[in-house]
C-alpha cells in the first residue's frame, strides 16, 4: 500500500490493456485497471482510496436499489502529441455533481479530494489514455446511497466512485431525431437538472419507441405543453435559423451542460447571434417548411457535437442538410483544439494532469 496525502494506493499486479483493441471500442464497457473509492459513514467521508478495478459487494436491502439514490458525472480526459494528459473544465463536474447530490439529498464531495483523487487515477492508468483525434478517456463519477434498509428515508451511507473507460465515438452513424408529442424527460420542480440515474431510465421506453420509426434520438419538449424544445436525448440543443443560434434556458427540468456553456461562449466571441430563449416547436417546424432551418445540433461531454440529419414531428421527416460553414462542426473543432491542446486556451478551460 502507499499513501499520498489522505489517499490510500493499491495497485493492481498485472495489467488487462494488452486485451483490449482500440481500434475496435464499444463506448463505455471496457474499463481501466483502477478506480477511486471513498466511502460516507458517521456524517463524514472516510479515507479515500484508489483499488484495481473490480466488483463492489452490496446488500441486497441498499437504498440506491430500493428509492434510487444515485448521482453521476460525466468528464473526459485527453492527451496530446506531446504525451501531456489535460481535464476539461473538471470543477465544474465537481461542483455539478454536488449540486445533484443536494437535491437528491445525498452528501456534497469535498473539491480537494475530488481532484486529488482523480488526478492520480489519471497518473496511474495514464497508458489506458490514448493521443490522436477521436481518442479520449471517459470518467464517471458517481454516489450511491448504500445502508441497507427499505424504509423511505433518505440512506445514510453513501459510496462515491470514479471508474474510467477509453472511449472513442459516442455516436456511429447518422443521428435523425424526432420530436416528442407525448412523453417527457422531467417535470417543473423535479431532477431534471440533475443527473440523477433514474432521469436516464425514464427515457429508455420512449427512446426505444423512437427507434422503431427510424429515430437514434429523441428531443424532449416540455411536460406541461409540449410546445417547446428543451433538450435532445442525452444532450442540450442547439438550432441554427438563419445565422442565428438558439438554445433553451437552463431550468430545473433542463441540464447546465458544460459542454453547452462552452458553445455558447465560443459562438459569442466568433460574433455569432446567440439566443438563450424558449424555442418553440411550431418556431422551428416553419423555419424548417421556410428553408431557413440550417442545422441542428446536439451537445455533451460524450459526444462533444453531434449534427443531426433530420427531425420528425407530425409523422413528417424534415431533412436538414448542414451548410459548409456548420457551426457545429466549427464549434467540435474549436473545443478539440482546445481539449488536445492544439490551440490556445484563453478560457482556462483545459486543466493539465501533472
């Protein structure tokens, strides 16, 4: 065993990289040879600890399995020519991932631990993290509320865990969406600005109906009307009329994407219009009927920029071809610049590991 700081190191013997392709990896499923552990018992987080990667045992009676006490993030690493790792905006997952916690009721992690923890997660797995467009290492963080019990109370006794996963692609292929007339992703006054676990359970019945009309995702409208466009399967939502940008506000039914902040300071300091507004569903359908719909475009830490090849709405398929000036395929490039430090980074954005 070693420790550095408050943070107890057990390596793993033998590594499992020399079986893993990847040219050929299947997004987050395989998985590095270390994780970050710390555990939440008597009112205080223990000694955090870094363990080879493995399963965790749990009583059948924890409450993540009964009343669904669990919050994540989701980061990435990335690592230049030069063999350097850097984060992106990492405090801000830090502080996201606490603020999901509070409204789940769960305990807020301390920021140095947080970062101490990861950064030597990243140092010691730092041969999972490949160089080179496309690759990257994607982290989770996550809590789970772990007492045993069944009673309708909030746990107290927590697991907070970071596990990392080489990744690549998120998406392959065209991405054609369809906008939702019936279900909802989250309610005023829910978890929607959460990224609570049960948020993305709730989509996967109605995301699979979307599929079977030819649909990879679905964007959300709000619950009450459905008139307005909030956000697109796992991502915030960006719509291009004309030269302008438009995106809805974040709320509590809407994520605070990192990803999205990003853009729209990028698209602000390139001189582009950026709207922060409701985005009505009749708005973009007659934008769309008018030709003046350009693009629209999904954002989030997996995928960075997806551009979607079509919408549906009203069992009408409206294709959108994106223009050689994209914005979003000039706001993907600008964010990898940065991210793989190809470009300067006046935001201070990019966080190196050392």
């Amino acid at each position: 065993m070693e420790t550095i700081s408050t943070l107890k190191i057990e390596k793993r013997s033998n590594s499992k990289i020399g079986d893993v392709d990847f040219n050929n990896l299947p997004f987050g499923s395989v998985f590095t040879d270390h994780m970050f552990s710390c555990e939440y018992v008597n009112g205080q987080w223990q000694q955090s600890e870094i363990i080879p990667y493995g399963p965790i045992p749990m009583d059948p009676g924890a409450k993540v399995f009964h009343y669904g006490q669990a919050v994540f993030e989701g980061m990435k690493a990335f690592k230049d020519d030069n063999g350097k790792v850097f984060l992106f905006r990492p405090e801000d997952n830090w502080a996201r991932i606490n603020k999901s916690a509070a409204r789940l009721a769960m305990p807020e992690f301390p920021k140095e631990s947080f970062m101490e923890g990861l950064k030597e997660l990243l140092k010691l797995d730092d041969a999972w993290i490949k160089s080179g467009e496309g690759n990257s290492l994607y982290i989770r963080p996550f809590v789970i509320a772990t007492q045993s019990g069944v009673s309708a109370s909030p746990s107290d006794r927590y697991k907070f865990i970071i596990i990392l996963s080489p990744a690549q692609s998120y998406y392959a292929g065209e991405v054609n969406v369809v906008f939702a007339e019936k279900y909802s992703r989250a309610a005023d006054g829910g978890v929607g600005f959460a990224k609570a676990a049960g948020n993305y359970a709730a989509q996967f019945y109605p995301t699979d109906l979307a599929k079977k009309e030819g649909y990879q995702q679905i964007i959300w409208t709000d619950a009450s009307t459905h008139e307005f466009l909030e956000e697109a399967g796992t991502m915030n939502v960006f719509f291009r009329v004309g030269d302008k940008l438009l995106t809805a506000p974040t709320n509590d039914r809407i994520l605070d994407g990192i990803t999205r902040k990003s853009v729209i300071q990028l698209a602000k300091d390139a001189g582009i219009d950026v709207e922060v507004r409701q985005v009505s569903v009749k708005e973009i359908v007659a934008a769309a009927q008018a030709g003046e719909l350009k693009e629209i475009f999904g954002v989030g830490t997996a995928a960075v920029v997806v551009p979607f090849k079509s919408f549906g709405y009203q069992d009408v398929n409206h294709k959108l071809n994106a223009p050689e000036n994209s914005y979003g395929l000039k706001f993907k490039k600008m964010l990898n610049d940065i991210q793989y430090n190809r470009a300067e980074d006046k935001y201070g954005w990019r966080v190196v590991v050392k």
